[in-house]
C-alpha cells in the first residue's frame, strides 16, 4: 500500500474544482489498495464534508497557500507518513515550492491546465484537453512522463457509473442543467435559472446544481422556489451522474465538470467565468460538442440575460444538438482517466520519464 499525499485546496473564491478532480483520483488510488490523503491550507466545510463522506482524511496545512510555511508542512507531511508521492493541483504554487516539493524525494505528480511555459518540476504532469499534446510540456518538464488528453480525464465515481449505462436520446432527456462550479464567484446561477425560467418551452424542466461551497446557495434556493414546479435546486449533489444522464442541455461553468458532461454526451453551453478556463473550453467548441460564451466580464444580470438567451435557442434547435451529442460520443471518453492516472502515479513510469523523449499520452 503506497500513502499518496494530495495537495490542493479549495475556497468560494478560487472553487472547488481542483480539489473535486483529485477526489476521482482519490477514490481510484483507494480502489487499488493505496492511502490517499488530502493536505489542504484552505477549504470550505462543503468539501469537508464531502472528504469525509467518502472517508478521505484531511490534513491542515499553514496559510498562506505556496508559501515557505506549507511547503515545510507538506515535505515533514511526506516524510512523516512515509508519502511516495504528491498529487498538486491548483494555481497557487510557485517554481521555489515545486522545486522544494520535488527535492523532498516523493514522486510528483503536477496538474496543469495552461501550458504557459512555466517550469513544474514534476515526474508526472497531467492535463486531459483535447489539445495538450501541442503545449511545451517537454521544456517544462523535461523529464516527466506526459499524461495528456481526454483519456486522462478523471470521473468521480458516480460520473463514471453513469456514463457506463445505455445513452439516452435527447427526447428522452427533459432537463436543462444549471451548474455553475462548487462557489459560482460571479454569482450567476440564480439569474440565469431566473432569465430561463421567463422563456422556458413546456416540456422542459430546470435544474440547478449548486456546490456547497456557494455562499449564495440558500439565495438560489429560495428564487428558484418562486419560479414553478418545472424548476428546483440540488445543493451539493451527489447524483450528478444521473442528472446529467437525464440532461438535454447544460449550461455550465468551463472548469472541471466539462469531462463528466462529454463522457455523458451531453450537449453543452460552456461559459467561461476565469481566465484558466478559456483554452479548454475552445477546444471542446472545436470539437463540436459544446458552444462557449465568455462570462468572464460585464453586469451580472445581462451576462445571464445573455446565456439564457444562447440556451434557450440551443434548446429549441433539436438538429444542432444531436449534432453535438453526436460529437460528444466521437471523443469515446471511457471514463478510467483517474485509474490511468492512479496506476501511473502508483506503479513503474513510463520510459518517458526516463528519456524525455516521448509521451505518455501522444
């Protein structure tokens, strides 16, 4: 049994989508027999309660996040429960941490979604868009073993149990999905669900999933209890599989949840809320099976006017989205990202480690 130390945090500013991909890496290193263990400087008591739920451990670590402070917490942490490697996920972490990190000897697997050229120090690095093998990942990190594209896309498990079971037809998916990420920062599921709801088509029902860590959860509840019997709000759902199965559209933040929604075939409006979240959710739009707006800017009120308006037009057009059902189902996403990833985190690397010659995913 190998103890795997997972470093990443959560909180309504930054999400909770660093710390929800690593959980379906969690649950498949557990499946496989090993210990993993999350070391949080920040968290929210949603995902608190979500870890220990599921029966993972969590490990405060000092503020701030990146800082000297938590990097010596996590290496005694390491060394302390004898760790073969850390998971590190997020956006907080410096060059000086990961090399810090990655001198204290444990294998290193680094998450990363942008590419920018930045040095990561790392014998693993892991990012599952479509269009990762075309990023710098051999001049950042020369010598690690590339995990890239949708196959490496980690479902949490009742994502993965879902997608497993026969697809649906659209006529046979009544449910417009809401989701906005575990925090929704910009605050825009409740007037989206609001603006929809003014023009929905009879037949069609919403639904919002709304994180626990959303500091407005009880807000978008009592506004979608206003709005109709055809509307309702799920916070901190633990069936997002079956809601998406049942889902005919989804409107939905471009972070994490993206994979779960193609591997369900579900066609998509992306809306990108942060900058992180732009190259991927181009990609999926190039790809056909989704549609993205930018969110990223402007009043709160006309951007859910706004995507509203796309949804309601996207859901009118049954051609387009079977089209994007169709192109969806063409990625043949399998849904054993996180058991590849947990295997090579946890077994021999591939010689692309050794040689920094070759991919692992390409």
């Amino acid at each position: 049994m190998a103890v795997i130390i997972i470093r990443a945090d959560a909180s309504p500013a930054v999400g909770t989508g660093h710390v929800m991909r690593c959980l379906a890496v969690a649950e498949a290193l557990r499946d496989q027999g090993h210990q993993p263990l999350f070391a949080m400087a920040e968290s929210t008591a949603a995902i608190d309660r979500r870890l220990a739920g599921e029966g993972f451990h969590r490990i405060r670590l000092p503020d701030p996040v990146g800082e000297a402070a938590d990097l010596a917490a996590t290496r005694s942490l390491l060394r302390r429960e004898h760790g073969s490697a850390v998971i590190l996920d997020g956006y907080r972490f410096g060059e000086a941490y990961r090399a810090g990190l990655k001198a204290a000897g444990a294998r290193v697997l680094a998450w990363d979604d942008l590419g920018d050229g930045t040095p990561l120090h790392a014998d693993i690095v892991v990012n599952a868009a479509p269009q990762a093998a075309l990023l710098p990942y051999r001049a950042m990190a020369p010598e690690a073993a590339l995990l890239l594209g949708p196959a490496y896309a980690p479902l949490r498990r009742e994502v993965r149990l879902a997608a497993r079971e026969p697809l649906r037809s659209l006529g046979m998916r009544p449910l417009l999905l809401v989701t906005f990420g575990g925090s929704d920062p910009r605050g825009l599921t409740g007037p989206v669900i609001e603006a929809l709801a003014a023009a929905r088509p009879a037949g069609c029902r919403l639904v919002a999933a709304v994180g626990g860590s959303n500091p407005r959860a009880a807000e978008v509840a009592e506004r979608a209890a206003a709005l109709g019997s055809d509307v309702s709000v799920e916070i901190d759902s633990t069936r997002m599989g079956a809601l998406m199965a049942e889902s005919g559209l989804a409107v939905s933040a471009g972070g994490g949840t993206m994979a779960e929604l193609a591997a369900l075939a579900v066609p998509t409006l992306l809306a990108v809320v942060a900058d992180n979240q732009a190259m991927a959710s181009g990609d999926a739009a190039e790809l056909g099976w989704s549609i993205t707006v930018d969110a990223r800017n402007g009043a709160v009120d006309g951007t859910a006017g706004a995507i509203a308006a796309r949804a309601l037009a996207l859901w009118a057009d049954v051609p387009r989205r079977q089209r994007m059902q169709e192109a969806a189902i063409a990625l043949g996403l399998d849904g054993d990202g996180a058991m590849r990833i947990a295997g090579a985190l946890t077994g021999p690397l591939p010689l692309a480690a050794a040689s920094g010659r070759r991919s692992a995913g390409g």
